[in-house]
C-alpha cells in the first residue's frame, strides 16, 4: 500500500512530461499545406488542359499551395483515372475530368472503374459545345442542307473526330440517330488531326468541341454549321443551335468536373467545392472560359453525380444501339 501512491505520482509525472513536449498538442496541420496535383486525361494544350489551368490557378490563389498540372494522357483517359482511384484519398491529387468519365464506363467491357464508387464527384467546372464544322468548299452551310444531302446519299458522308467514343463522336452519331441519317465516322487521335484533315479536304465534315475549332473558324478554314449546345455559344453567336435546327432538346456539350479518390474525407471535398465555386464566381475565370467557347457551371456535388450518371445512362444506350468500340 506504500508503494501505490509514489508509483501513482510517478505514473502522473511521466503522463504530464510527455504531454508538456512541444508537439504534443498541436493539432493536424491545415489543409492544404504542400501543393496539389491536378491530373489532366489528355495532353497540354487542349480544351481541357486549358480549364484545368485556369480554374487551378484561381484555386491555388485562394487555397494559398500551388495546384501541378499532371498530363496523362492514354487510353481514352483510363490511366489518368486510375492514377486518381489508386492515389491516397488525401486531397493532394485530384482530376480535372470530362465526359469520358461517363462515356468509358459503356464503351470499355468490363467497365474500367465506377466514378459514383471509385471517386468523389466533387463540382462541375464548365462545359464546351460540340460544333459541327465543316471544310469551306462542301455545298452545305446548314444543318438542313447536310441532313438533305446524307438522305440522299446514305453513308456517303464522313465526319471526322478526335477518336472513337470520343464526346464529338457520341454526340454526332446521337445526333444521326435523332435526324434519321447515316454519316461515316473517320476517327483520329486527337481532335488537331482530325480538324487538319478537314482542312485539307481528306473529310467535309469535323466534330469538335468549340474551342478547338475557333481558330480555324477564324482564319476562313473551317465553317461551323450548328453548336450541339442549348443555347449560342458567345464565340459563335451567329451559328445556331441544333434546337434551333429543328431537334429541340437535344444537346451535346464537353462538360468538365473535379474529382478525388473515394475515401478522401468530407471536410477536404466540401473545402474544395467551396474553393471552385469561389473560382467560378471570377470575372476572369468566366471571362477566360467564354474566350474559349465555353461556360461557368457552378452547382452542388449532388448536381454533378447527377449528370455524370445521367451521361453514362445515354452513352450505355448509344453503344448497345450502334456497337461503338473505343479505339
């Protein structure tokens, strides 16, 4: 009995010098505290790779850490979304992801992941129209006239995309199906060989998204005969929609959103949907996605689950109908 009480003190005296160590209190450091990766599906230089880089730069102004642009290109974006799948769910690596997130869950058998499982859908960004483009010299200059002259000449017509299963290619073949026509898919690798071609007249007709055929359109290269958009895309405002070329209701847009490996926890997902709305609402971001055909789309998680489940439901309808393979 007389040794409880000094071992109890000494017990307490040990407990109390260890708590008294520097460090010992100190809490978890704040997120963020290094910087974060931003991984990008395809290579620098392309539609998404420019959002990326200006919605991450805006974020990394107000978040206070750098945001690293990774290209990973490949696979139709496959391997930049395992990288994210597979990468700690610290908030340190992230995706800037597109409609293939949807399209590749129909197009790859079996499905290469599950997004609603295997990620957070933390925001959608934006979203760029599909346009339909064509080379200068073809006889038709709208909708109407290119919807004639397929009928008259059934699988007569190609069109050219950045590749098979690729956004531009699903939303023509939808397109197709809704106007009761058939066009013959040329795929490429990428959307900059597939415009090149229709400049010089290997294909009529291209489908990409606006911010790669605006400079083309531009220089007299390239004329655009509908935006797959609900409404006019500023930078083409002249050009109408497919609503307004006789199909209401449908719509074709490359829609961009942030992503993070599942797990990572709530306080980091909020935090950083919070820092892309705060993003959004800048008049530069808003001014530099118009600048390249596209749009600001602020919204809830639950809206951006909603609409990459929704895509994924029309692109596994697509693929059953028409036995689209990816290249």
């Amino acid at each position: 009995m007389r040794l409880a009480f000094p071992l109890a003190r000494r017990s307490a005296l040990a407990l109390l010098t260890v708590l008294a160590l520097p460090g010992a209190w100190a809490q978890a450091p704040a997120y963020p505290d290094r910087p974060i990766k931003l991984v990008v599906g395809y290579p620098a230089g392309g539609a998404v790779d420019i959002v990326a880089r200006t919605v991450g730069q805006a974020m990394s102004v107000s978040m206070g850490q750098p945001i690293v642009i990774e290209n990973k290109p490949g696979a139709g974006t496959n391997i930049a979304v395992k990288s994210v799948i597979s990468a700690a769910p610290d908030g340190y690596t992230l995706m800037l992801a597109a409609n293939a997130l949807a399209a590749n869950m129909a197009l790859y058998q079996p499905a290469p992941f599950d997004a609603e499982k295997d990620l957070v859908l933390i925001s959608q960004v934006g979203r760029v129209p599909v346009v339909i483009a064509a080379n200068p010299s073809v006889p038709y200059n709208t909708v109407a006239q290119l919807i004639a002259a397929a009928k008259a000449k059934p699988d007569g017509i190609a069109f050219a995309s950045p590749g098979n299963g690729a956004t531009p290619h699903m939303a023509v073949e939808l397109f197709a199906k809704a106007a009761g026509i058939e066009l013959q898919h040329v795929p490429y690798r990428g959307g900059g060989p597939a415009i090149t071609d229709t400049i010089g007249g290997q294909v009529p007709l291209v489908a990409v998204n606006a911010l790669e055929a605006l400079p083309h359109v531009k220089s007299g290269k390239l004329k655009v005969l509908a935006a797959l958009s609900a409404d006019r895309t500023s930078i083409f405002p002249d050009v109408p929609t497919i609503a307004e070329s006789g199909y209401p209701g449908f719509e074709a847009s490359v829609c961009y959103g942030l992503v993070a490996p599942a797990g990572t926890p709530k306080a980091i997902t909020d935090r950083l949907h919070a820092e892309v709305q705060k993003a959004l609402g800048q008049p530069e971001v808003k001014a530099r996605m118009t600048g390249v055909g596209g749009e600001v789309t602020p919204g809830s998680s639950a809206q951006f689950a909603a609409l990459v489940r929704s895509e994924r439901q029309r692109y596994e309808k697509l693929v059953k109908e028409t036995g689209i393979k990816p290249d």
